[in-house]
C-alpha cells in the first residue's frame, strides 16, 4: 500500500513519518507551503493520502478537486509542535496509524 504523509512545510510531521513507516508500506511525503509544495502526480502515485490537520485536506481540496474526490484523505489530528524524528512524534504517529489500519487494509 502507498502511503502519502502531508505537512506544512515537509520538514517534520511527514517527513518523520514517511521514515517510520517506510519498512511496513510503501512512502512518501510532501508540504503544502514549501518550496516545492505538493504535485498532481505526488497525489495521484497514493492509494491513501494522511494529512496532519483538517485544514491540510481542506487545501488539498482547494488546490485538487478532482482528485480530492477520488482519493481517501485521512487527518491524523497531529499539531505542529514537534521536531523531526521526535520519539513523542513517531510515538503518536505508530499509534494513530496502528488505530487506523483496518481502515487503510479494507481500500
């Protein structure tokens, strides 16, 4: 399963999450507001997109309409106060991604 982990900025949240979960799925990651923000074939290569906030899917939506529609777009409700590879960020990722997996196994 291709997995595609969205931030801000691609510095931190996705980024540590596409390293902690690259031994049981395929990954990326992508931001929204850097210098190369998120692309239509980045969107299109996922079969799950997982943002860290609500307003990440509401961008995405804005930015992708079409593709917004036929894609599964999930929030893990993740704030921007963590650091890369943060043992507290990798510990909140695992478990909201171990909650959410059989979701993400029944697409």
């Amino acid at each position: 399963m291709k997995l595609l982990f969205i931030c801000n900025q691609n510095q931190n949240r996705s980024k540590t999450a596409e390293e902690a979960f690259k031994d049981r799925f395929y990954t990326k990651s992508a931001g929204l507001y850097n210098d190369k923000p998120i692309t239509e074939k980045q969107l299109a290569w996922a079969d799950i997109v997982l943002v860290m906030e609500e307003e990440q899917r509401y961008e995405l939506s804005k930015r992708f309409p079409k593709q917004y529609m036929q894609k599964r777009i999930i929030s893990l409700d993740v704030p921007d106060i963590y650091h890369y590879n943060q043992p507290e960020l990798i510990e909140i990722l695992k478990r909201k991604v171990d909650e959410l997996l059989p979701i993400l196994t029944t697409h």
